[in-house]
C-alpha cells in the first residue's frame, strides 16, 4: 500500500493515480477505480482544452471520492486540479483544497503552499522529490536547469507555472515549457505559454519573433475549433 511518505516521491496529481490503484493482487472497489478513471480523464481533457469533459470527469470524481469519507484522498483531488490549471498558466488560489487544509497531511499542506509560490524553506523535503530542486532554486539562476532534470511533463509544467508564479521564468523556462506542451499535444497550456512569449516578444520590440509566435498561435487555435465542446 502506498502512504503519505512515499508519495514525495512522486508528483502530487500522479501520487493520487497511485493511492487509487495502490491495491494490487486484491480486489479493487468500484469506487476507486471510477476515481482514478475519471482523475485521468478530468486531467487529460483539461490539458486538451476541453473543459466541458474535465468539468464532468471531475464532478464523477469527486463523488466517488466523497464516499469514502476521506479528507486526504480529497485535498489531493484539489491540488490535482490546481496543479493542471497552474500548468496552464491560470493563476489562482486552490480553493478547493484551502477548505479541506484543516484535515490535509503534511505534504499536501506543503504542495499546496508550493503551487501557490510560498513553499517555507523547511517544507521543501516534504515536497514530491522531483520538485524539491524547483522550489530551492526559485531565487537562484539554476532553476531553469533544475526544471529540466524533471522527467515527467505533467510535473515539469507545474514547475515551470510555479517559476512563473514567483517572477522567475526566464527566456529557457518559457521554451521549456512551451516544447514539453508542444510535445505532450497539451493545447491548453501550449497556448497560454505561447501567450507569453508573444507578450515578451512584443515587449521587446522583436516583430520577426512576435509575429512567428503570432502564427504558431493561429495554428493552435484554429485546430481548437474542430473539437466540440471547446469554451
């Protein structure tokens, strides 16, 4: 069975994954496996940009979640979430997991202060293991590097959306993240990464750069509307 301590190893949403199929070679109730199917589904449509599936995958998810009465299982569904939306660039309190803090363990108290870019020095060891190098570099030039030593997307864009959060995302954290997004097929945080360096660009004066990005953006979009249920 998988605890609390062994998911800092992990990163949060995919540590969640993890408690819900923790139970192998035993009967698995129905519950968790509706979870951890709807976790997946509710991650990857938001990634996709499809909110009216996520909105829908993760009501299912919540419900089966609620059953158990489990506080903790819970406040990991939240900063799940939080996480996938700060990956995306949307910067805003968790405020589903800020009413379940009170019964929230140790580590995800830490995540959560960590997505919001006020992770306390002596919480970083409680922080899933690829991120520990993130938050201590926040206020040094090596966190870009320390980005890149993350090896799952997911985490790696969260990362990058918590360097940004802290007015630490330099020129190589933004083509980080807009390549791992690129890669992933992530259309949601893809645009609003581009966005970005398009702001920048424009900031700066470089036309050829900004109407690059310009068209590389039209190209996102214009794939985006083929898909129902886009906002």
């Amino acid at each position: 069975m998988i605890s609390s301590s062994s998911c800092t190893r992990l990163a949060l949403p995919l540590c969640l994954l993890a408690l819900l199929s923790a139970c192998a070679g035993k009967p698995v109730p129905d519950w968790q496996m509706n979870a951890k199917t709807s976790v997946e589904r509710a991650t990857a449509a938001y990634l996709e940009g499809n909110v009216r599936a996520e909105t829908q995958e993760f009501k299912l998810a919540r419900s089966e979640i609620s059953r158990t009465g489990r506080a903790d299982l819970m406040a990991r569904l939240e900063l799940t979430r939080c996480a996938s939306r700060l990956a995306s660039l949307v910067i805003e309190e968790c405020e589903g997991f800020e009413k379940l803090r009170a019964d929230a363990a140790a580590p995800e108290r830490a995540y959560a202060d960590y997505l919001a870019g006020k992770i306390k020095p002596q919480d970083i060891a409680l922080l899933p293991s690829q991120h520990r190098t993130v938050a201590a570099a926040i206020s040094d030039p090596g966190a870009a590097a320390a980005l890149q030593s993350i090896e799952d997307p997911l985490a790696q864009l969260v990362a990058a959306g918590v360097l940004f959060r802290s007015d630490r995302a330099t020129p190589a954290v933004l083509k980080l993240a807009v390549d791992t997004a690129s890669a992933q097929g992530w259309r949601r945080p893809l645009l609003a990464w581009l966005g970005v360096q398009l702001l920048r660009a424009e900031k700066a004066g470089d036309a050829v750069d900004a109407e690059r990005l310009r068209r590389k953006i039209t190209l996102v979009e214009n794939a985006a509307i083929a898909i129902p249920g886009q906002p």
